[in-house]
C-alpha cells in the first residue's frame, strides 16, 4: 500500500528513493490480524494524520486519540500564534529580570534547538521570530522590509539575546522585543512525542504524518517498509514526477519555497527566513533529510535550507545517520545535491 501524502503549507518533498536494507518481509501467515485505524485532525496550523495497525478497531481508535492529545498538549506549550503558550509567555518576559523556569517540554526542544543553533552556525536559530513577523508582513505585501525596521529587530535576535542554564531548566532573555520561534523544529518534536505514545500503547506499526513532517515505526503487516509517494520539484521538462518513500523506524521531512514564496523584485524566496540577513531563503530551492527521528529531521532540514547546497553538505554530513538530497534551480538550470549516504539505508533498529 501507498500512502499520498501532499505537504501544503510549509513542506514540499523532493523526489527520493530511500532503499531499506536489513528488512526481511514479516511471516505472514504467522502474523496476528491488525486493524488499520487513521485519521486527520488539524493541530499546530496543519492537518496531521495519524495512520496505525492495532489488534482491534477500538484499541487502535484509542491510540490514536492519545497521540492527538499529546499533540494538544504540545501545541499550547510551543506555539508562537497561542498568545496564551507557555512559549508565548516567555517571549511576552523578555527582557527577563531574572531566569525563568521552563516546563520539561519546552526545556528539551529550546535547549535542542540552541544545540543546532550552535551546530549551523547560526543557520538555525529560535530566537529568529521578530525577523519572522517582519517576512510575514513582506510576503503578504510583496515588498521588501524597510532597512531600519530589520536593523531594529535584528537587535532582539542572536545568540547573545537567549540564555540557558545547562545545570537547571531556566531561561533567560536579554533583549526588548523578542520573540522565539520554534516552528523549524518544534512540530519535528510533536511528531515524535506521537509516535512516542503509540509505542507506550503497544502499537508497534505506526505512521505521524504532520503535513510533510513524518515518522514511521514498523511496518505495516505484510510490508517490507512505509511507502509513502511524494509530489517532487517539478524535472527538467517542468514535470512534477512522483517518487516514494519506503521507512522502517526513521523519518523525512523538506524545507522548500514550494508553497510557501512570494517573488519580489523579480527573485522567488521562500517562508524560510535566514536569521543572518532577515529575508526569506532564495529560490526555487528545497532540501529532503531522513533521520532516526523527526525532531533531527525537521532541524537539519531548516538549517540545510538556509545554508544551501554548498555550506548544508558538509553540514549534514557531519549529523550521525543523517542523509540529504539538495534541489534547487528551476529548468536548465535546475540541479541537485546528494549527501554521500544518499540513498542509504533507513531501516533503523527498532526505538
């Protein structure tokens, strides 16, 4: 079985084969018979479809609603359009008098994403949000923000404006006016915590699917691996081929301009703001990454997505079990990237 699945607001998956190795077709007429359950909420800004194989309809129905309500949960401590979010609240402090705590959840993804901040160079960064807001606004009127409204929020972004404490799980923020922003890896995160409760609840074959951010556990009964078929960037004749997935216990996610660009002054750039310059990533352009979880898969692919084929190979490369094919270009002059384990095999020891 095949399942589409067509990002549509902040994905757009390049074309891949990601072959997986080492996975034996299960037995199966020794396999117990599996009800299949899916459905589709919207959480986060995005539809999410959560698809699993469980015993009976019913344990399958209630594993599903406790994979949607850990995504709730989530979405009212990581969002930056709830004003009333624990991430939110936090922005609303800046600058702080003193450290504020932080609950366990927020905890893990700011200190992860400060991680790949560090990691990218400054590629990724959560405290990017004001350069956000001011995007926001140029791609709704298609004009360049002005100079000295970048200069002034480039004040509220940057290394220098946000502080962990690495011995206790608080928060300092040193500049007027900021605003985090986690959506380049917090919906990564979400993903996994679904997939997390599913596998608490004795569903060993699952498949999250958060608009384009995706990860799998095994396979579905009878299957080698999760197929799932992807709209690629459109081929040298303007074409948009159709590709598949297959993943067993790994994830996929693509940063791109796809659905989400606005051309101003004759150049195309994405929704992905690159925190150096304030402006959206120049396009067309969209990385793929498969990872072991989507939390690595959902950063690394931002980070890779501002740092452009040239600076985002070495970049990728260097992440354990990481893998990345670069796309960028359109026509004759569309070309492509590929990380040296590109395709690889993504058939990863069960978590």
């Amino acid at each position: 079985m095949i399942f589409q699945v067509y990002p549509t607001l902040v994905r757009l998956a390049a074309c891949v084969l990601v072959l997986v190795g080492g996975c034996r077709k299960p037995d199966v007429a020794a396999a117990p018979p599996a009800a299949r359950v899916s459905e589709t909420r919207r959480l986060m800004g995005v539809p999410w479809t959560i698809t699993v194989y469980a015993a009976t309809p019913e344990a399958g129905g209630e594993a599903v609603a406790a994979a949607f309500a850990e995504v709730g949960r989530l979405e009212a401590i990581l969002s930056d359009y709830e004003p009333e979010s624990e991430l939110s609240r936090l922005s609303a402090a800046a600058p702080t008098a003193r450290p504020v705590p932080l609950g366990d959840d927020l905890w893990r993804v700011l200190s992860a994403a400060v991680e790949w901040r560090e990691r990218s160079g400054g590629a990724f960064d959560p405290t990017v949000g004001p350069l956000t807001t001011l995007w926001r606004q140029a791609r709704r009127s298609g004009v360049m923000p002005r100079a000295d409204k970048l200069a002034a929020a480039r004040q509220s972004v940057g290394a220098s404006t946000l502080t962990l404490d690495g011995g206790r799980p608080v928060a300092s923020l040193h500049a007027p006016g900021m605003r985090l922003d986690l959506g380049g890896i917090g919906m990564g995160y979400a993903v996994d915590r679904g997939l997390e409760v599913l596998a608490r609840r004795r569903v060993t074959s699952a498949m999250v699917d958060a608009s384009g951010d995706i990860a799998v556990s095994g396979p579905p009964p009878g299957a080698a691996a999760w197929k799932i078929e992807v709209a690629a960037l459109a081929n040298g004749e303007g074409r948009a081929d159709r590709c598949v997935i297959d993943l067993v216990n790994a994830a996929v996610t693509t940063s791109g301009d796809a659905f989400q660009a606005v051309e101003i002054d004759g150049v195309r750039y994405s929704h992905v703001v690159d925190p150096r310059t304030g402006l959206g990533v120049p396009g067309p352009a969209a990385v793929t990454v498969v990872a072991a979880d989507c939390t690595t898969a959902d950063a690394v692919a931002t980070a890779a997505s501002v740092l452009g084929p040239e600076d985002g190979l070495p970049f990728v490369e260097k992440v354990p079990g990481a893998a990345a094919r670069f796309v960028a270009g359109a026509g004759a002059d569309r070309r492509e990237v590929r990380s040296s384990r590109w395709p690889s095999q993504f058939a990863q020891p069960r978590r």
